[in-house]
C-alpha cells in the first residue's frame, strides 16, 4: 500500500487505520446512490413535518439486491410509498437508509436535520417569460403558500395563479394588514395591489433578466409567519434549435476532450453546455435549452468536433482542430472571423468575475485568455460584432522562448491581474502574476513554500480578496494560497491530502459561490466542500451516479447539479442541498461549529471616492463567550484612504454582540487617486459559517465615471427650447470685426435658453449629479465665460467689494483654456506681488456671495454661457456645464432709423427753404434798391 506518497509527515496508526477503512470502502463500494428531494426546492433547510421524497438509483452495470424499504428514526414516519416519503416530528438529526433483502449489502445512511421554525409559509412569485417586443413592463402576481398543503404545480414552480388553500391563506393574511414588498436589484421598492387572492405588482424592467426580493411584515397567522423570498425571472429571446432544420450538423465534443460548461460572469443564467453529442446554448438557466446545429460552412473539410467553448457577449468562440472559429448569436454558420482566428492553441480560459461595474480606469482588462505553447494573450473586451473592425481581438501579454512554456493560466484576484504557470526548459516551475495596468511582470514565491514540485496537468483557480488568493490543483492533489502567500498549503481532507485517492476519481470542476462554499468535483462525481479559507475539505456522500457526465452549475448563492440524459437529449438541472449535504456529514458533533453565530455587514461591491466625500459603513459579529473571535479589516494600498473603526461590545446572558463602525475618507496626505481593495471578515472559520455574499470591496479614488454639475433652473423663469437665429454685433466680440456674426441657437447643446428681463442680475445655481441621482449643492468657487466671445456682459461685484487682497485672476490674464482647477490661485491669499487695479470687476462666482452677472444695457442679447468649478480641492472631476440666457425688455421701433431719415431730411428742406428764402429776398432788396435810385 502506497502510503508514503499519499500521507506527508509522520503516520500516526489512527490515521493509518481511517486510511485503510477509506481504501476499503473504495474497492467495495457499488456504484448505486440514494438522495432525497425537498417538496419546495427553494428552502434551505428541512422543516418539521415537511414530506420529504426519497429517492433510490440501483448499479447500472451489476444491478445489485433490490430495494425492500427505508430505515427510518423513531420521531420520523414514512407517508407514502410511490413515491416514497417521510416526514418527522422533532427538531434535530434524523436517520434514513435504505434496507435490502441481502443483509451482507448496505448503503450509507444519511443524518438528515430538521429544523423547526416559525417561518414555514412562502411567497410565491409568478410573471410570464414571454417577451413581447418593446415591451419591458411585467405583471407579477404574488400569493401566500403553505408547503404542506398547497398544490403541486405550485411546488414545482408551474403554478399560474394560486391554488385554494394559497388563495385562503392570501386573503386571511390580507385582512390581518400584510402586504409584499418587491425590491429590485437597483434597492427601488414596489408594492402591489390585492387581487383575487393575490397581489399584483407592475414592474418595469428594461433588462432581459431579474432577480427580485420579496419581503413581508411580521405577522402571523396560527403563529406561523412568512420566510422572504427570492426569484429571477429571464425574458431572453428563443429562436428555436436549429438541430430539427434540414442540412444541419450538430456540433458535439470531440472524442478524448472533457465536456464543459461556461456560464456568463455577469448573467450566470446565460451559459453553454458541450457534451459528447450535443453543444447546448442555454438563455434562461436551461429552462429552454437549445441545441446548436449549424449549416456545413466554407470551413473544409466541415468541421463539426469542438473542443473548447467560451461564450461572449456577442456569440460563442469555437476551438475546433486547435484553431478558435466564431458562431454569432442567432448564425447556423461557423465563421472564419478574421479577429477571431487563432491556430495552435492549448487552451482558452474564460474570466469569471462580472466587470460590469468595475472601475478599471479605461485599461482593456479582456474577458479571455489564449494560451499557446509559447504566448499568452488577451482576448479583448470589445465587441465582436463588426468582423472587419481594425482593432485587433487579441493581445500578446507574455512569451516564451527556447524550450520553455506555460502550463496554465488565469484571471487573478485582482480584475488586473493575471496569473500563469511557466515551466523552463529544465522542468522547473514557476509561478507569474502580470498587471494589465502597469504592464509589470512580478514572480509568485508560492511554490518555493510549499516546498514541493507541483506536477501534472496544472490548473489555477483566483478568488476575490483584497491580496491574491488562489488554488492550484492537478488530478488528485490541491494546494492553496491565501492573502499573498500569508498562508498556503495542502488543501485535502481530514485523512489525506490525495483526493483523487480519498474519492476514487481525479479533480474535474472547482466552482465558488456567492456564499464563499468551494466545491471539486470528481470524474466519478463524488463531492468535496469547504468555506473559502478554510484548509480541510469535507467528502460529501453519493448524489448522482459515477456514469453521469455532470457539471456544477452556480448561480448566485445556488449550486445545481447540470446533466445531459444522453438517451433523451435532455438537460437536467437540479439544486444540490449542499448545506444540508455538509451537515450530514459533519453530524452531532461540536467540532465543526462555527465560532460565531451570526456576522453581517452593509458594504456594497463598488465604491467611488472623490475629494472631500467620506463613506460610513457598519459590521456585525454575535458569537458566544470564549470564542476568541473578532472582525478583521483587510485593505491593500492603505496610504490611499484614511480608515477610522469604532467598536462597541454588548453582552447579554453570555452572547456577544461587536458592533463596529468604519469610515473611510480621502488622505489628505497623498490626495493622490488610485484603487483600494477592502475586505471584512471575522478572523475565525468553520464549515457551518454563513458570509454575506459580498466580501470584497472596491474603493476607486478619484473622478466618478458619471459625475457632473448641471444648472438649477428657477420654476418662474420662461425657457425656450425651439432652434432659431440670432446676430451677435461685431462690435461687442473680444477681437472687434466690422460684421455681424449671425449663430443659430440649438437646445441640444446649451440646453432651453432662459429669458430674463436685461436689469437682471443673475447668479447660476448649481449642482452636482451621479448619473441621475442628486448629490449635493456646489459651494465652492466657478468661473463663468461667454463661449461665443461676447463682451457687452460684466459682473456686479468688484475685486475690492469680494474683499480680495490682490488683484484677482480674470479671464483676460489667464488663456481661456487653461484657467481651472488646475492654475487657479485666490486673491484672499496675500504675496508680495503688487495690489494691482482692485477696481476691476470679479469674475469668480460662489453660491455663499453676491456677485452677479449683468447684462447689456443697450441691446437685447442671446448668451452661451460656458461654467467650470476651479476650486482644486474639490473634485477629481474636471466639473463643467453650459447655459443659455435670452434678455428681454430693451424696447426699439419697428423701423429705429427712420426718425433719424425723417430729420435729416427736414433739415435738408429747411435749409432749401432758407437758402430760397435767401436768395429771394436779396433780389427784392436788389430790385427795390433799383427802384430807389431811379
């Protein structure tokens, strides 16, 4: 027996003898398994008096003795027999086996727990799953269950409208005030309508898919209350399978390559499925699964064996013959897609974090890894599209040369890592973390720790942490690394490290969900588990049977089992009870307990920092006296931001209660941007501990992606929002020109213009917006310019009157560009330059004071007002907006020079009448002065 190369250490003869017990089962186990499945398949946990259906799948290849009963504990009784079903009476662990006529055969019992509870009603949640086009509003009906009585397409998720007993328990809970609260994912709130029996709500969603919390009050009926519930619901377009269509070829795995699943990060209910026959598209959570079959292409020969799938945005990637092809949502062709097009490849691994809201600071941080004998690239983030789009898919982040080669690759636990395994020419290996951002190449010390030479077909598996943490497995041995190496090891079970040992079978599938549960599953689908953390895998008893061809299927906080029956072309997807699972396995004992009770924080995924903002969190942890358990504030990057933690204890009859207050500022220190990582947990674990599903927390200082100021606009002012004309004099622009600049005025720029009386004197209100949400007023210091180059306008305050003690910048004296935050200096800071004309009019405007802007006294004007916060301190953001005004009020006729025609040409005739006159009157006198001197 090969027992130095399985244990490590000194043997000690209790191990030894576990060994050998486990090395015996192995050899004589039958390939049969019995499980049992909850009525609600929603419930967590088992409850008092719930029927519970047990089921039996004897030995395909030896059939095996028959089945003659259960074996059940005395609180408990068996209530039918097809199918078969138990129910039990007390809270705590119960015993059921199976009994065979051959008393020389068993199977392992199971130690079912049944807990009792208050909450044993459900809300049950139903809308349609058709789309109708254009269309994104939904009528959810929501009703009141009781799993003991309600009907049986209600347990099964069929129900579309409640059943009697459903509609009698609605309408009492109704009458004692109770009501749904619907919340969406975006922490909106609806609340419905009582019906028939049931409530409605009307939901808008302009998603393809939902998932919804449903609440209630506390109220009780027969002293019995209402457990929250969740659903997600997924309107994702069917097309139909091609696979029926004529001249179609199914595309199916290619013989000696393993079957596989891909789920989308950021829509896990999206996913692909290759298996030996079929290739399998999935749109909502394989509710509808479609078989992929496409048209023999210009691909010659036809290709129709696959190797690898990963599915994108914009279609599926295909490895066929070592080289990725393309299929387009919605194509029956395999394309030859010249970004897509990559020969020699050993492996493409898909990333498994959602980057929808992470702030990676405009860096490409790919979705893909392409791994060839001697490169690994990047297989970008944008869209695939456009076949002929100039940038290239694919990014060469690593090479090798001269015998050396990577062995494997992953996405790293920070979104800009990426990690890959490297072996040199002299067979040695070391382990490489590369940053997307900084481009800089770094070398894991792991191995040198661990102190063993990893070998075997090497695959790296990262977790979310604010340091990198990972697992590295083979076929039978897993190693881990925790927080950058601060601690790592063997991850195996209590009696060996070898699980391909332990369970009979080599290392298939590691999968993590939302609740930190890690779960590896085998070729021969026997289970391990354990909380993310913890370093002792727990060997989980028989569900499905060795010959099953199974995938672990995670969607949020749920494992599924995800199989193909090859016989039916069906694919079976069913929750695994895996907390119910490890209690079984983990029994009566105290050993496993959890060294608190409960812990819970309000932190969410994502969080902005911009100067002078401040975030406040709170976490909780309830454990009991002794425990020596607290809570553990992880950050990278600490110099980044200011952390202030407060701590309260409350004790009461032995239980604590540490409540600790976070909050988190900007280092005035540094001011400098940049992403922080931020982890809470408690500093103890244990299998049965519950985490809240965010761990991890980003903190990205520096400017908000949406963030912006916009312009107040008073309710009683007149705006304007139609195109039209106007002149501005060429007199009045900064650089005077003898013309007249005619502009149109266009609202989708500068927003309605606003039309205000010309002796107006107006201050702009602003105020600062995320996205659409308000966040505060803006009370520091703003600038304000015409953008077409009008001067007729000035301000009301002088430099003397703000109370300056120099002179002030002006727009004139700095380059209309360049003034911001950036070159602004106050005139309130006293130098030793000259005081300079104090008579000058103040451009710099503040909510907190009085200046002004006027307007032209002499003309009626349209004004395109550019506005810029310069206050340094302030923002990140380079905080900028535009406005219009229109005055009103300066009153000139119709036709303003014709009193000036009209006077001109009266004096013209009054000086004709003169000169007339004139001359008239010189010849009279001449002519009289003739008669005279006759």
């Amino acid at each position: 027996m090969p027992t130095k190369s399985v244990f490590m250490g000194p043997i000690r003869y209790n191990i030894l003898a576990a060994a050998l017990l486990l090395i015996l089962q192995n050899l004589i186990a039958v390939e049969a398994e019995w499980r049992y499945r909850r009525v609600h398949r929603s419930q967590k946990l088992l409850l008092i008096d719930e029927s519970v259906y047990l089921e039996y799948y004897p030995p395909t290849s030896q059939g095996g003795p028959p089945l003659i009963g259960w074996d059940v504990s005395q609180d408990c009784s068996l209530t039918s027999t097809s199918p078969v079903a138990f129910q039990c009476e007390k809270e705590g662990f119960h015993m059921v086996a199976p009994m065979f006529a051959d008393p020389g055969y068993t199977e392992p019992a199971r130690f079912i727990h049944v807990s009792k509870s208050y909450f044993t009603f459900y809300w049950y949640i139903f809308t349609s799953n058709t789309p109708s086009a254009g269309d994104m509003s939904r009528k959810v009906l929501i009703w009141v269950i009781d799993p003991l009585k309600a009907d049986l397409n209600e347990m099964d998720n069929y129900a579309y409208s409640p059943g009697k007993n459903s509609r009698f328990l609605s309408i009492c809970f109704k009458n004692l005030g109770q009501y749904p609260t619907v919340t969406l994912p975006n922490s909106k709130k609806l609340y419905g309508v009582f019906k028939d029996g049931y409530w409605e709500v009307d939901l808008y969603w302009p998603f393809n898919s939902i998932t919804i919390d449903v609440t209630g009050q506390y109220i009780s009926f027969k002293h019995r209350f209402i457990m929250d519930s969740q659903k997600s619901f997924y309107w994702e377009p069917y097309e139909g399978d091609y696979f029926y269509e004529e001249h179609t070829m199914a595309l199916k795995l290619r013989p000696g390559y393993p079957s596989m699943l891909h789920q989308d990060p950021c829509n896990p209910h999206l996913s692909v499925l290759l298996v030996e026959h079929n290739l399998y598209y999935s749109l909502r959570n394989f509710q509808i699964p479609i078989m992929l079959a496409v048209v023999p292409s210009y691909i010659h020969p036809p290709v129709d064996m696959v190797e690898a799938v990963v599915l994108l945005e914009d279609g599926i990637i295909l490895k066929m013959l070592g080289c990725l092809f393309w299929l387009a949502h919605g194509s029956k062709v395999v394309e030859f897609n010249p970004r897509v097009f990559l020969c020699n490849v050993v492996e493409i691994v898909p990333r498994t974090t959602c980057l929808s809201d992470y702030p990676n600071e405009g860096v490409d941080l790919g979705n893909i890894l392409v791994r060839t004998p001697t490169s690994l690239r990047l297989g970008g983030g944008h869209s695939l599209a456009n076949l002929w789009n100039t940038n290239s898919f694919y990014t060469t982040i690593l090479s090798a040369s001269g015998g050396n080669a990577f062995l494997s690759a992953s996405f790293g636990s920070d979104p800009q890592q990426v990690a890959a395994l490297f072996q040199y020419a002299d067979g040695s290996v070391s382990l490489f973390m590369f940053n997307l951002k900084t481009r800089i190449l770094s070398r894991d010390h792991l191995l040198n720790k661990l102190g063993v030479q990893p070998i075997g077909n090497l695959k790296l598996h990262f977790i979310e942490s604010f340091k990198e943490s990972f697992i590295m497995w083979n076929g039978s041995m897993m190693w881990y690394s925790f927080r950058d190496n601060s601690d790592c090891g063997i991850l195996g079970t209590k009696h060996s490290p070898d699980l391909g040992w332990a369970a009979g079978g080599s290392i298939e599938e590691v999968v993590v969900d939302q609740n930190w549960n890690l779960v590896v599953r085998m070729s021969n689908n026997r289970l391990f588990s354990c909380k993310w953390g913890m370093t002792e895998l727990l060997l989980m008893e028989r569900w499905l049977p060795h010959w099953v061809d199974s995938h672990l299927h995670v969607e949020k906080n749920v494992i599924s089992l995800l199989w193909e029956d090859p016989y039916m072309s069906y694919v079976q997807l069913e929750p695994y009870p895996l907390e119910m699972e490890r209690l079984n396995i983990l029994g009566f004992g105290m050993e496993h307990n959890c060294p608190y009770i409960t812990f819970e924080h309000n932190m969410r995924k994502y969080y902005y920092m911009d100067q002078g903002e401040e975030h406040v969190f709170w976490a909780q942890l309830v454990y009991l006296e002794g425990k020596g358990v607290n809570i553990q504030v992880l950050r990278s990057d600490m110099n980044l931001l200011q952390f202030e933690m407060s701590d309260s204890l409350d004790i009461v009859a032995g239980v604590f209660t540490s409540n600790m207050t976070i909050t988190a500022k900007l280092n005035k220190l540094t001011s400098s941007m940049g992403l922080m990582k931020v982890e809470v947990v408690p500093n103890l674990l244990g299998h049965k501990c519950k985490l809240p599903a965010n761990r991890v927390s980003y903190f990205s200082v520096g400017c908000p992606p949406s963030r912006k100021i916009v312009l107040r606009v008073p309710t009683d002012i007149e705006r304007d929002d139609s195109i039209f004309n106007f002149t501005i004099p060429g007199s009045v622009l900064r650089n005077p020109q003898d013309d007249d600049v005619v502009m149109t005025f266009d609202p989708n720029i500068a927003g309605p213009v606003m039309k205000m009386h010309y002796k107006t004197a107006y201050k702009p209100d602003l105020i600062m917006y995320e996205g659409d949400k308000f966040i505060k007023e803006v009370d520091v210091n703003f600038i304000v310019w015409e953008m077409n180059g009008r001067t007729d306008f000035s301000f009301n305050t002088t430099m003397e009157q703000a109370g300056c003690l120099r002179e002030a910048q002006t727009r004139a004296s700095v380059a209309d560009e360049a003034w911001g935050p950036s070159n602004y200096k106050s005139c309130f800071v006293l130098d030793q330059q000259p005081l300079g004309d104090m008579a000058q009019p103040y451009e710099i405007m503040n909510r907190s004071y009085g200046n002004s802007i006027t307007f032209s006294q002499q003309d009626s004007a349209v004004y395109m007002f550019g506005v810029r916060v310069v206050d340094p301190e302030y923002s990140f953001c380079l905080l900028s907006t535009v406005f219009a005004i229109q005055t009103t009020g300066i009153s000139k006729p119709k036709h303003e020079h014709l009193i000036l025609y009209v006077a001109l040409s009266f004096a013209f005739v009054s000086l004709c009448l003169l000169a007339y006159a004139y001359i008239r009157y010189t010849k009279i006198y001449r002519d009289l002065q003739k008669k005279k001197h006759r």
